[in-house]
C-alpha cells in the first residue's frame, strides 16, 4: 500500500452528535467505535444518526457518516446494525479513497482465491481498479492509475494468466518508463513461462532503477539457479558461472533484508550444487529452522532431506522429510499450482511442478512477450 493512502487520515471537522439506542440504552458512538479499526483510519470520521422502532419489531435506522471530502446517507431496515453500519462506512471508504477500497476488495477475493484456486475472478477488486486506471473515479491522482494497473497485474498473477501479468505491467511501464515494480511483475510472468532470458532482463532492470529491491535480487538469483541445476545435470561446465551469479544475488538480497528466509535457503542450495560446501548448506538450511515461528522451516527440512538423500543416509532423510510436513504451516496456497515465486514466499515445501528446468527462452512466444525490455549488457549491477 502507498505510505501516502495510509497517511492521509479522516479528519473530524465536526461534533460528533450522540444518542441512546431506544429500549437499549447503549450510547450510538460506542456502537461505531469499531468502524476505525474496521477501516484503517486514526481518526473517527462525524457520525450523525437516527434509529427508530418500527412495527415489525427491529430498527429503522439512518446514518451520515462525514469526513472532511464527502458524506454519505445510508437508510435501511434491519436488526443486524453490523451489517447496515459496515455498509454505509465501506461507501464512505469508495468514495474517500478508491484506491483503498479496491484493494480492501482484492484482500477478501485474494483470501477466497488462495483457499481455493478455482474462485479467482476477483470480480469485485478487478473493475475498481480499472475504475481508477480509467478516471471514473473523481479526485483520484496520477500517481494511483500506476498502482491500479501494478494491481491488476498481480491479480492476473493469481489467475496463472501471465500474458495478462505481462500485459498490465507493460501497459503501467508504457506510461511510467521508470516504475520498477512493473518490471518486476513482468519478471516473475517471464519466469513462470519458462522465458529465462527475459526475465533476468526484467529483473535486471527492476535492480537498475532501484537497486535496494532484494525481492528482485532474490528472483533473478533463482533463474541463475535453475541454470546451474540443469546444466550441472548435464554435465556442463557452465553451471559454475551460473551458480556463482545465483550465490551473487541471493546474498545481495540478505544483505539488503537480513530477515529473507527464501532468499537464505537459496543460498544454501546454492552451495549444494558444490559438494565441498555442503556445511555451508547445512548452516543456512539450520539457520532458518532455529529462526523462532519460522513459516519457511518445513522448506528448510525438505532441503536437508535432498542432502540426507545425496549421501545415502535413508534413515535421516525420513527423519527430515517427517520434520518438514510438522513443520508445514496449514497454509491453502501450498495445495494449489499458483506461481513458484507465491509458494515460495509462503514456505510451501517444493513440489517436482515448481523447478522448472526447460528453458524456453528461444521460442517464439517468449521473444513476443520479452518484447520492450532493456537489453542488459551484462547483470553484475
């Protein structure tokens, strides 16, 4: 979220006028004193209102919440006030900051998505946002429409569309040259389908317009990674230089972000890839299990496991592959194929579908879709 949306708080510019529930006698303003905490705000905004019994037995109820842009009416019958107060305050939010309020919207859908892959329409976040990117919305700046598109991205990310990722952050980068964040989500895109050689050029890229963005270290450090692997299969000798610029990266990201558990066992299957740094290994897959509530530990004991395995120590590796499913959070993203880069940052333990060893760089479709991109002369930065 932008720090400037969190930071620009509803001010009360007005009394608050107060009134007793009839046959209740609980004050209104200590009913609605959830609704800050409920929307984020530090602030009440002016709360005025009448309830009224009716003849079916419940509560006529209407409410104007205020702050100092707008204000909004909001007349319903019902005997859950939650609900009708709930209502009338998510309007106020819409019209207040739409920005907020579509990513409220994309946080309830990405919950409902990520328990179950096959409800990820986001049919609700999806249009607010293109609202925003449109102009639809009134008094909404220049600076949000970059977001929205960045948004919409990341939502088509969820879907397993990465030609629709690649497509918005192209659409956002067209009108902000400069927007790292775009690059990125075209990077992660480029990586799921296999374009290699486009997603370091996007990663590469993402670093050289801000070059404090570990998470994109982290991720160009994982292809590199994937190219060392396969070409240590084959017995190439180029597999050396690949791993040395994975362990580049991956360490440039902790040190960036010392608390990075992806990017700390990264670098421990970095040193796999060596048998004599197989200590090396060990220490940063142990140093993420002792980290206390670590979410990346049943990773850590899978990677320990693969090791077990390599030496032939059966015994160990089931001890290890035990620890890791106790370990494993119960998190629903690990249950479903959504981007490797998602999984990961969840601590899902790794499945045969998450390495993607076939390098699809040279095909035509990763050409089309790496189209635009800075040619890097080199990624050392």
């Amino acid at each position: 979220m932008p720090r400037e949306v969190v930071a620009n708080s509803i001010e009360d510019e007005a009394n608050q006028i107060d009134f007793e529930i009839p046959d209740i006698g609980i004050s209104f303003s200590k009913l609605i004193n959830y609704l800050p905490k409920k929307l984020g705000f530090d602030r009440n905004a002016t709360v005025t209102g009448k309830l009224s019994p009716t003849e079916q037995g419940d509560y006529s109820f209407h409410a104007e919440l205020t702050d100092h842009k707008d204000t909004v009416s909001f007349d319903g019958a019902n005997p859950n006030l939650d609900a009708l107060l709930l209502t009338a305050a998510s309007e106020l939010l819409r019209k207040r900051n739409p920005y907020v309020y579509a990513s409220g919207l994309s946080v309830q859908e990405r919950q409902i998505c990520y328990a179950d892959n096959r409800n990820c329409d986001f049919a609700k976040a999806t249009p607010a946002y293109q609202a925003i990117y449109d102009g639809s919305n009134s008094g909404h700046g220049r600076h949000y429409r970059r977001w929205a598109l960045l948004a919409i991205s990341k939502i088509r990310e969820d879907q397993n569309d990465y030609p629709g990722e690649i497509e918005f952050a192209k659409l956002a980068i067209v009108e902000w040259p400069d927007f790292s964040w775009g690059y990125y989500n075209w990077g992660v895109a480029l990586a799921e389908l296999g374009c290699y050689d486009g997603a370091i050029r996007a990663f590469s890229q993402t670093i050289f317009l801000d070059q404090r963005y570990a998470a994109a270290y982290n991720a160009r450090g994982r292809i590199h990674l994937i190219r060392a692997e396969a070409l240590q299969e084959s017995s190439n000798d180029g597999s050396k230089s690949e791993r040395s610029k994975a362990l580049r990266d991956f360490q440039r990201a902790v040190s960036l972000n010392s608390d990075y558990p992806e990017a700390q066992i990264n670098i421990g299957k970095a040193h796999r890839l060596d048998p004599t740094e197989e200590r090396l290994a060990r220490l940063r897959f142990d140093q993420v299990i002792e980290t206390p509530n670590s979410s990346h530990a049943a990773r850590a004991y899978q990677q320990l496991a693969n090791l077990d395995l390599m030496q032939g120590d059966d015994a160990k590796y089931l001890d290890d592959m035990d620890s890791a499913r106790r370990a494993m959070a119960d998190n629903a993203v690990c249950g479903f194929a959504f981007s490797n880069s998602l999984r990961e940052a969840s601590g899902c333990m790794e499945q045969a579908a998450d390495k993607r060893r076939l390098d699809l760089s040279s095909a035509i479709e990763c050409k089309r879709h790496s189209e635009g991109l800075p040619v890097a002369e080199n990624d050392d930065f």
